[in-house]
C-alpha cells in the first residue's frame, strides 16, 4: 500500500508540462561582396614607393568595378593624390579618374569640385594634361549640365598659356568638344596686354593658336575647329585667310588639317566673295578654295596629296572653267584676268607706235606682273587632277582617280573631258589603280561613247591576267556607248580572243555581248552577213553549236534582234533552230524574238500574279485535309507538292516560295504515314518493318526542318515557329518509337527529360507566336504541361502518343518574300574527258567558281566538299577574300582546292559540291541571354548550360564531277 501511495506522489509531482513557445525566425544571411574601395587603400597603403603603389594602380586598372562602388573608389584615389608626391603615381590616378567617370550609370558631377580643385594645385605639365583629359570626359559625361561645362571651359582657358605644348592642346581638345559659339568666354593671358583679354568667343580664342609655335599646338587648333563644326556649329568666315595661310605651313599634320578647315569653310560659304592678293579681282570663295586645295595636290607630303585629292571629289558647287583647269598643265585664257579696251588703248599710247631703238627694250611692257597674283587660280593648281594621276605613290593615284569619278557624275561636259585620262589609268603599273579606273569608267558610262582609239586602249586590257580585271573590263563594256559598227566589230573580235585565251571567262564574255547588242542594234545590222557568213545565193556551212565563239556572237545578233525587226530576214535556216536551241539551254542570254512559225514555249505562261494566286490556292486546299480519310488526304498532298515543285520550274520568281510549301507539305506527309492506324494497333515484333520506316521518316522529317530553315530566307517569326512545330512533332515521334523498341529505363529518362527541355525550350523562343497555334501539338502539350514533367516515362510517351495522333495540319502562311539559297558551279564544267594527272603524295589545284544566289553570310557558312570513288569525303573551308559580292544577295567565289591520293590504276571522277553549315544555335540568338544582364563581378558559372547545338550541312549544289589520275612516283 505504501509503494502504491508512493508511486502516486511520485506521478503527481513529476508530471511535465511543455508549454509551446514560438519558434524564432531564420537568421537571413546577407551575401556581401568586399568593397572595392578598402581593397584600393588597403593597397596604396602598403606600398612602401611609387613603384609599388603604380603596380598596385595598374593591377586595379584591370578589374571591373561596380556603378554603386565607383564613387567611392574616386574618393579613395583622390585621398592617395593629395598624399603622392611622385609624378608618374599622379598621372596614372588622373588616368584612372577619367576611366572611372565613363562606368555605366555613373554620375561624375560629383567629383567635378574635387577634379578643378587638383587642376588649380597640379605643377607638373604632363599631369595636367592628363586632368584637362579627365575634365573632357567628364563634360562629355554631362551633356545636359551647362553650368559645369561653362567651369570646365573656362579652366580649359585659363591654362591655354601654360609653356608645355601637351597641356595646351588638351586645353584646345576641350573647347572643340565643350565649347558653344554664344557663350562669350574671357581669356586670361597673365603677362600679356589686356588688349588681349576681355569678352571674346571660343572661335576667336582658338584662331588665336592658328599661328602658335609648335606644330602640334596648330594642328590641335585646327582639329577643335573642325571639332567645333562636327558638332552642328558654323565656323565665321574671317578664319578663312587664316586657314589659307596654313596651307603653306612647314609640318605636314598642320597643312592636313588646314586642307580640311579650307573645305568646310567652302561647303558653308560657297557664293562668298573673296579678292585675290595684289589684284582688284574677286571670285567665289569655293572656286578660290578649289584652286588652293587643287594646288595641294602637288605637296611634298604623300598622305596630304591624298587628302587634297579626295577633297576636290567632293566639291561639286566649282565652277566648270575651274574644274576644267585641273585637267591641264597649261592656264587657260579663262582664268587670265581680262584688261578692259581702255587699259589696253592707254598702253598702246603709252608704248608708242614704234621703238626708236636708241634705248634699251623701250618697247617692253610697262607694266611688269606677278603671274600668281595676275591669274585667278595659282599656276600650281593648274593640271592637279594630271599632276595627281601621275604621282609615284598608288594612293594618291586612287584617291585622284575617285574624285574624278564623283565630279564626272555631277557634269557631263567634264566627263568627256577626262575620258582620255582615266582610259590612260588603264596600263597602270598596280592592279589596284587599274581595277579603280575601270570601275570609274563604269559609274560614268552613261555620261560618254567611246571613240574607237579609246576602246583600243580600253580591250587591250583584256589580256591581263588577273581575272578580276578581266571581269571588270567585261562589266564596263556592258554599260559602254561606241560610235561606230567598227567599234562593235573590235570589241567583238577582241572578246573572242580573250574567250580563246582564258575560256573560263566564258558565260562574262557571253554576259558582256548581250548587253553590247542590246544597246547597239543599229550597229550590229550591217555586221550580220558577216558574222553569221551567210550568202546571197550559196548556201554555207552549219557552225558548230558546241564552239562558245559561235555562241557568243550568237546572243550578240539576237540581243541586237530583239530592237531590230529588220534583223530576222537575214537569218539563215539553221540559225532559226539554234536560236531555239539556245532559248531553250540558255534563257538569260538569249531573249525572246518574234520569228516566223516559232512560238516561245516561255513567252505564254502565265504572269506572276495567276502563278501567287494558285500557289495560295493550292495551300488554302489543304487546309481541307482534316476531313478527308488517310488515303485521300496523302494522295491530295502528294498531288500538291508535284504542283509546287513544277511551279517552281515554270515561275523562277516564285521557285523559292513554292520549293518551301512542298518541302513543308512533305514533312507533312511522311508524319502521316508513320501515324497509321496498323502500325500503333499491332504488336511491336508483328511490325518491325513499319517500325523501322516511321524512324527513317521521322529522320528525313529532322533533316527537312533544318533545311526549311537555314536553307531559306526571308522567313518571318510565325514560319520558324511553325518549322520548330513540325520538327518538335519529329522528336515526338522518335521518342514513342524509342520506347516501343528499346528495352531499358535509362534512356527513356534521359530522353523524356530532354524532350520536356525542348518544349520549355519552344516556348521560350515563340512565346509571342503561341496564339497562332491554338489546337496544334505543341498548343496541346503545354495544357499537358504540369502533367507530363510529374508523370513517369511509360505513361509520358502514351499521352505523346495520343496528342501526336489526334493533332492535325498546322496552316502555313507565306511571307512577303521567301527565297531559296542556292548555288551553281560555274568551273570546273565536269564536260573534260582529259584526267587531271598528278603524282601520288603531292597535291594538284582545282579551280573552283561559283555563283552563290540568296546566301547569309557565306564567309562561314559555305564549304567545298570533294567526294573520292572510295568514299572518302574532304570539306574545304574556303578563304574569307575568296569571296566577292557583284550585287545584291549574290556573291562569287573563287578558290582552289587541293586534290591529293593514292595511286590508281585507272582514272575515275571525284564530286564536287557545296555545303551550307548550319546550327541550332544561331537560332535563338535573337532571344535576350541571361549573361548580358550581368554585372561587372557576376559569374557566370551559375548559368545552366545551353542546350547541345545540333550541326551539320546542306548540299545546295548540283554535284561536277571531274576526272582525276594520280599516277604513282617514279623511282
């Protein structure tokens, strides 16, 4: 009883109550970053001499510092500039000032008092050179703050009279950049007479430093002026007779940059009146500064003979007996100042009738005249475009040469005057000079015809080497006026030589002869018996269709025909078939005639207009699929896409449109058959056939896509978005079949979690198009969303299953303009049964030219790939300058590639073709990435990695085969 009492006392007092209390909060940790600006002292403090705390500055030079730490690492910089006594320490802080100013987001107006404090206190001239320099950035840095730019101007004033020649020009580059022309300034000049102080204008006070004594000082004044102008300032007048002075000027930087002040100044007040020196004449200011800078031409500085000479192309409001005068040495009468009747019947009195003899040339003129003073235009000038073609170094040769072209195109009088000159540039000695003058020529041609000693000169550059000469000279005559059939028959003549000599100009030549005809049938009509060596009254032989010469002056003839309806009477019979042969083979040399019981098969398809109308029509009838059965809807697609692809054929414009419905309408179609009823009702081993057709289709699907989309251009958001639809459908595809097959669970994890990334993925990158695809599969799959990502892969792939069957057509729509990338081997032709011999171990160079149409950035997309009989396959990347760009959205590439093998019994043929590279990444380079939001000291090793680029490339190219024989090395 007692134990029991005791067991009960026990239970009574030692009974615990817990009373709940309140859970506290979570501590937040504050990730902070250490302060750039106590890393900084920390630094300057340790260093025991300048070289270290310069190696310190240096090392923090290099690191990025945040917009919110900028401020107080200037203070922490302008703490260690007061203390540092060392110069080199002070210019570099200074240096740094000035790059700390220009961090994004950063307000410098805060340090502006500091920045003129350290001016005002600052001994040493590099120094403050180096501050005026921060200064400039930081008035750059506050352009709507006009308090601080005035201060900053008038410290740029006051330390203009400092001895050193740097300080004074950063003074210089700061009022060009800050300066306003109505802001009246005062100059402080201690020392000097106050007649020089007072109110004054920055122009004013910058003119004054035209005639300092160091070069760099005047060049850096004449800059500031310019400065001044660039920024939307008028320069006064009154500077031009300083500028014109500075043209004679020792150092040759001073005379650039005055060459440049003369310009504006002729641009601002062309129809201003100047007076020559010593005269009482006065002409336009732009016709005065047009013989000055024309007089420049012939300065001992090559690099001012070239700015002058451009200079000159670009002053088009000259006068034409001025401009005339650059085309000759000699001064014209026009350019002489003209004596009035009476001064010269006052002479004559004066003179007197006869000389007596008794003294010494008392006949002689009474007034004794300084040429350069006497003339309107110095004598220097004269012939400065002569004087310029003729220079020793090329580049001033090119620069004359453009500055003909620009004023020739603005007059045509004095284009036919400086014909004979740029035909002259022809036989310069550098290929450059030449190419300039032709292209020249060409830009000009509609404003001259040609004499026939001139198109002499002219094709005998026909016979240089260089193709792209050639080609140039080619392009020249197409666009070319000649007076006379004996011209046409020079030409022709001479091309036909150069299409002996080098017959890979062929279809250039061929080009050139088209458009020689067309512009001159009057001309070829008395040529045609002779050319096409028909009689009266015997008949003549049949040339031979495959001889190019006879080809070419074929598309001459019938060009010249086209404008000529006389011209068809003189045709013999054979030459009616091969005009037929030829329209046919080559449609755009040859255009369409009207002959005599010939009807132009291409003369009577439809316009344009019908061929967009059915195209759209053709589309619109498949949007109807959806209520057909499976055989009717794939014989409908099937129909279609024979259509498109025959439209393509018959309408060239729209090749490109109606290639992309048909590649897309065959996506399509393969989706549909590997979709079929008997292949997802029956067991896997009862269908392994159809199992392995709808993954070869889901494949050919992949590959389709790519090419819908780096093969085309011109596509719209909507139509990516729609290929990345059709492609996610492919994947889709895979994924259901990769399950049915493959036995394991890995894999499928693997690819059901790559899928999802892919559907998050599309969704990123068209989130604006998703409301255009209400219904489709992806529309249906991101309902699915929350579903799919919780769900195990088994029961993943059935819903893909059931979505990819029930979901239908997506409707294409069609942008503006759509155009295919494609591309024609021009050489080798593949027709030569002549091996190329080479030996085993060495190499052999296959010429290469090719003409790529609607390519984007070919430098890195497009290779050559050369396939051997034995399967190996070689891709050449070729050279960035192997590319040129004739026209818009065509380019030509010509290289060399190098062939090498082992030996072979016996020739055989290699391919060649062209490869379009493409990725997936390029893709989604429009949309924003997450790392160019970060900030200076952010890494980015936090990012999730990009998804795998898919890679690879497109044959955009017939193939040529060429026959090659590396025979083996002799012992």
């Amino acid at each position: 009883m007692a134990a029991h009492l005791k067991k009960r006392v026990y239970e009574e007092f030692s009974r615990t109550v817990q009373i709940p209390h309140e859970e506290a909060p979570a501590k937040k940790l504050r990730l902070s970053k250490p302060s750039k600006s106590a890393a900084l002292h920390i630094d300057l403090c340790k260093a025991t001499n300048p070289t270290d705390a310069l190696q310190y500055l240096l090392q923090f030079a290099r690191k990025p510092v945040e917009v919110e730490s900028v401020e107080g690492v200037i203070r922490i910089l302008l703490e260690h500039y007061y203390k540092e006594t060392d110069n080199s320490v002070r210019l570099k802080i200074a240096s740094l000032l000035g790059l700390l100013s220009k961090t994004q987001g950063f307000s410098p107006d805060c340090i502006v008092d500091d920045a003129i404090n350290t001016l005002n206190n600052e001994k040493s001239h590099q120094v403050l050179a180096q501050l005026l320099d921060t200064l400039l950035v930081i008035g750059t840095q506050l352009p709507e703050s006009p308090a601080v730019r005035q201060r900053l101007i008038e410290m740029a004033c006051k330390h203009l009279s400092d001895t050193y020649f740097g300080v004074r020009n950063k003074c210089l580059k700061l009022l060009g950049c800050l300066g306003t022309v109505d802001t009246p300034l005062t100059k402080d000049n201690e020392g000097v007479g106050t007649s020089l102080g007072g109110v004054r204008d920055v122009q004013s006070i910058i003119s004054d430093y035209f005639g300092d004594q160091d070069p760099r000082v005047r060049t850096a004044a004449l800059k500031a002026m310019l400065q001044l102008h660039e920024r939307g300032m008028k320069i006064h007048e009154i500077i031009y007779d300083q500028a014109c002075r500075l043209l004679t000027d020792d150092y040759e930087q001073v005379r650039s940059a005055a060459v440049q002040i003369v310009w504006v100044l002729s641009q601002l007040y062309p129809e201003s009146i100047v007076p020559i020196p010593s005269s009482n004449e006065e002409i336009r200011l732009v016709d005065d500064a047009f013989g000055k800078i024309s007089h420049m031409v012939s300065d001992g500085s090559w690099m001012v003979r070239v700015q002058a000479a451009k200079t000159l192309g670009s002053m088009l409001q000259v006068s034409p007996h001025f401009l005339e005068q650059t085309l000759d040495k000699k001064l014209m009468s026009d350019l002489r100042r003209k004596r009035t009747a009476h001064e010269r019947a006052k002479e004559l009195f004066t003179s007197g009738e006869f000389s007596s003899g008794r003294k010494w040339a008392d006949d002689a003129p009474k007034e004794k005249l300084d040429r350069n003073t006497v003339y309107l235009i110095a004598s220097g000038a004269c012939g400065a475009f002569v004087h310029g073609l003729e220079d020793e170094m090329f580049e001033v040769r090119i620069a004359a040469v453009e500055a003909l072209s620009q004023l020739a195109r603005s007059s045509t009088s004095f284009a036919e005057k400086c014909l004979d000159f740029l035909v002259d540039m022809f036989n310069d000695e550098i290929e450059e000079v030449r190419l300039q003058s032709i292209h020249v020529l060409r830009e000009i041609s509609t404003h001259i015809t040609l004499r026939e000693d001139q198109l002499d000169t002219v094709l005998a550059v026909l016979e240089d080497s260089s193709r792209d000469i050639r080609e140039a000279l080619h392009e020249l005559i197409c666009y070319t006026n000649v007076s006379t059939k004996e011209c046409i028959q020079l030409a022709l003549l001479e091309l036909l030589k150069n299409l002996n000599k080098y017959p890979t100009d062929r279809n250039s030549v061929w080009k050139c002869l088209k458009f020689l005809g067309s512009r001159h049938p009057t001309l070829v009509l008395p040529l045609v018996p002779e050319l096409l060596s028909t009689h009266p009254y015997f008949d003549t032989p049949e040339p031979d269709m495959d001889d190019p010469a006879y080809i070419a002056v074929l598309v001459l003839v019938f060009n010249a025909a086209k404008s000529c309806p006389t011209m068809p009477a003189l045709f013999s019979d054979h030459t009616f078939r091969h005009y037929v042969y030829l329209r046919d083979s080559l449609s755009h040399l040859v255009p369409p005639l009207r002959l005599p019981g010939l009807v132009d098969s291409r003369c009577s398809l439809g316009s344009v207009e019908s061929a967009q109308l059915f195209l759209q029509q053709s589309l619109n009838r498949v949007s109807t699929i959806q209520n057909l059965e499976a055989p009717g809807a794939q014989d409908l697609l099937n129909f279609t896409i024979r259509d498109l692809r025959r439209l393509g054929e018959l309408q060239t414009e729209l090749a490109g449109a109606a290639e992309f419905c048909a590649t897309y309408l065959r996506c399509q179609l393969l989706l549909m058959k590997a979709l079929q009823e008997k292949l997802w009702n029956m067991a896997v081993p009862l269908c392994l056939k159809q199992n392995v057709t709808a993954t070869a289709a889901a494949q050919q699907i992949l590959e389709e896509t790519y090419k819908l989309e780096f093969l085309y251009s011109g596509l719209e958001s909507r139509q990516v978005a729609t290929i990345h639809h059709v492609r996610l459908q492919a994947k889709a595809l895979q994924l259901v079949l990769t399950a049915r097959t493959r036995q394991g669970l890995d894999p499928l994890i693997s690819s059901c979690e790559k899928f999802l990334q892919d559907i998050e993925s599309f969704q990123r990158l068209f989130l604006a198009e998703l409301p255009h695809l209400q219904d489709s599969f992806v529309d249906k799959l991101l309902e699915l969303m929350p579903r799919l990502s919780s769900c195990k892969p088994v029961e993943m792939v059935k819903i893909l299953q059931t979505t990819l069957r029930q979901s239908g057509l997506l409707q294409l729509r069609l942008p503006e303009q759509i155009h295919r990338a494609t591309a024609t081997i021009i050489e080798p032709t593949g027709e030569s049964d002549n091996p190329l011999r080479f030996t085993t171990g060495l190499v052999v160079a296959l010429d290469i030219d090719a003409m790529l149409e609607h390519v984007q950035d070919p430098q890195n997309t497009v290779k050559v790939q050369v396939l051997y009989p034995d399967g190996q396959s070689h891709v050449i990347h070729p050279k960035p300058g192997d590319f040129r760009k004739p026209g818009p959205d065509r380019h030509r590439l010509i290289t060399q590639v190098y062939l090498s093998h082992t030996a072979w019994t016996e020739p055989s043929q290699i391919e060649v073709r062209l490869l379009l590279a493409y990725s997936s990444s390029s893709a989604s380079l429009s949309s924003p990435s997450p790392a160019s939001k970060l900030g200076w000291s952010d890494s980015i090793d936090s990012l999730s990695p990009p998804e795998a680029a898919v890679e690879g490339t497109i044959p955009f190219s017939k193939p040529v085969k060429v026959y090659i024989m590396p025979k083996p090395a002799r012992r």
